[in-house]
C-alpha cells in the first residue's frame, strides 16, 4: 500500500483491507495535517483494485474528516473494480465523485 501525490493531490495504490487498514489511516491522517484547506482536495484511486468494509470505513472516516475540516474534495480517478462496489453499496452517493 502506497499514498502519494502533493498534500492536495491524493495517490492511494494497492488494497484497502483490513490487514493495511490502520497504517493506510496513520498516512491520511498524518497527510491531512498539511492539506490547505482553501484549495480542493482530489483523491485518486485508480490503482485500488481491492476494498472490503475495513476500506470502505477508512475512506468514509477521510471524507468526514475533510468536511470537518471545510476542505472540498473529489475522487478524480477510480478503479472499475472499486466503482462498482461502491455503487452496489450504495455508497457512490456519499463520495463525491
């Protein structure tokens, strides 16, 4: 599991499940002391290929987070497999996207 990008730009790569979950939400967390609340946050997860209810709740605690925070955000690139499991969920709703 990767993070990268600038502190607006957010680059997650490989899975979010619940063997990774609580370093994946150390990284966030640590990367969303240096977001700039002015400009928008855009979260990429093109090469997030595997996300179970661990994932899913990590990326709802980022979201609310950044409402918190006032930062406006949206998911730039998302994987097939990742769009679909969040539309299923009913959770497509929720992001921003």
């Amino acid at each position: 599991m990767k993070i990268k990008g600038t502190k607006n730009n957010i680059a997650i790569e490989g899975n979010l499940i619940f063997d990774n979950a609580e370093q994946v939400k150390e990284s966030l967390l640590n990367r969303l002391e240096k977001i700039t609340p002015d400009k928008e946050v855009v979260i990429n997860l093109s090469q997030v290929h595997e996300i179970d209810s661990s994932g899913i709740q990590l990326l709802i605690a980022l979201f609310k987070s950044l409402d918190s925070r006032k930062c406006q955000y949206k998911i730039d690139s998302i994987s097939d497999e990742i769009a679909e499991i969040l539309q299923l969920s009913g959770l497509n709703k929720f992001f921003k996207a």
